[in-house]
C-alpha cells in the first residue's frame, strides 16, 4: 500500500498543503489510492529506515521514500506507466515542468500572504511558533501585518494569473481536453487557500472559477470533499 504523508492541521484531518495536493490529485489520476498520514512540521519523525522528514510530502512505495513533489510525480508517471500518464504522454514532460515552475516561483509566493494568517491559525499549536518564526522572517513582517495588508497583495495576485485564464478560456484544462498533472500543480495553490482560508483568492466573476470547480469535483470530488480549516 502506497503511504502518503501530508502536512495537517491541529484537526489532524485537515490537510492543506500545495504540494501534498498535487500528489493526492496525482494517486487518484493514476487509480492509487494511498494510506495517507497526518504529519506536523514539528514531526520531524523518521521512517522506516534512516530517512527523516523534513518537508512534505512522502511517499513511500515498495520500500522507496520519495521527497519532492515533482520527483513524486515523475516517479509515479514511470512506475505506474499501464495507468493513465500524468502527463498526457512523454511530450508533455517537458512543458509541464514549466508550469510547475511558474506555479512553484509565481503562484504559490503570491498566494503566500494572502493565506499565512489562515494558515498559522489552522495549525496545531505546537507548531505555531517555528511556523510565525521561520515565515515572518521570510516576510520580513509580523503574520499580523501580513493580514491586515492582505487587501495590497490581492490585485498583484489576480493579476498574475492572466497566463492561466488566458490558457483556460482557450481550452477545459491545462491539459486539454482531460486534466493533467499541469493542473494539479497548479490547484494544489488553489486548494491550499480553499482548506485554510474563509474569503476566496478570486473574484466572484472570476473565469477561473469554472477550472477550480471543475478541479474540485475530478475524482468524485476528492478536493471538494476535503476537510476545511474554516
Ligand atoms: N519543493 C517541495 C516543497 C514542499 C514544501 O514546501 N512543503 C512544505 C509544506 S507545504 C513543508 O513541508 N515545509 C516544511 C517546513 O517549512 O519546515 C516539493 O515540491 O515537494
């Protein structure tokens, strides 16, 4: 059985990390379904054999332990090649990697201070210090200061998805006619805000809200049904 660990909340059932999402998407696309496992950022637990967790996600699969998310799905692209390729076939290799890049380098930091506050309140309280402490000074403001500017980041954020709403309003997904994991690189950001924080990233008439809803409900709504933090 494939393990899957993920980063939780205090409600060990809340998981909302961007990148642990992409592989939950990545699993149901190829047909896995895997055991998944809360962890916390002050669970720096080893595994079975010497590897130590120090970022998720993890997954571990016929004895291996896998970090990173795109190695992660690489892996599981190759391993598990009699499903359906993750990538809509060894051409779409390449430039999913850019999308994961730009959602790596462009979506998720402009995410990022529109949902750390939610974050550090979702958190189980043992990890709320090391989380103010490590992301304020990557901020280099208060998690408070953040929120109450949340307001200021808001029309930069939206603005850098015109490349995605453009892609979108041409075709269904990022991967076509059928979701890709280029998709789910890009959701997992989306799904991040959604389990965490009680105002949406996007406006009401926003068109990308038809992909997220689409997005929500792949995999008998795997991401929709996922427990929220708010
Ligand atoms: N490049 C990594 C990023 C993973 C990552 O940033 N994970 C976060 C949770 S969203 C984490 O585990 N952080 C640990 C920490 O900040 O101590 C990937 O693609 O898997």
């Amino acid at each position: 059985m494939i393990q899957l660990y993920e980063l939780a909340g205090a409600d060990p059932e809340v998981r909302f990390s961007p990148y642990c999402w992409r592989i939950r998407m990545a699993l149901a696309h190829k047909g896995l379904e895997p055991e998944t496992l809360a962890w916390r950022f002050k669970d720096r637990a080893k595994l079975p054999g010497k590897a130590v967790v120090t970022q998720v996600p993890v997954l571990l699969d016929q004895g291996r332990v896998l970090s990173e998310s795109t190695r992660i799905a690489f892996y599981l692209e190759h391993e598990y090649d009699s499903c359906p390729s993750l990538f809509g076939g060894p051409a779409g290799e390449p430039p999913t990697r850019f999308i994961i890049h730009w959602a790596d380098s462009v979506l998720n930091p402009g995410l990022f201070p529109l949902v750390v506050a939610d974050v550090f309140a979702a958190l189980h309280p043992r990890d709320q210090a090391y989380f103010r402490e490590s992301r304020e000074k990557r901020l280099g403001r208060s998690l408070e200061q953040i929120a109450a500017a949340r307001g200021e980041f808001l029309p930069g954020f939206r603005a850098s998805l015109a490349p995605l709403r453009r892609t979108l309003a041409e075709q269904r997904f990022l991967g076509g006619e059928e979701p890709s994991y280029a998709d789910y690189a890009v959701f997992g950001g989306f799904q991040w805000a959604r389990v965490v924080s009680p105002a949406d990233v996007l406006a009401e008439d926003d068109t990308l809200v038809a992909w997220r809803s689409e997005m929500l409900g792949l995999f008998e709504g795997l991401a929709a049904e996922a427990k929220r933090a708010v």
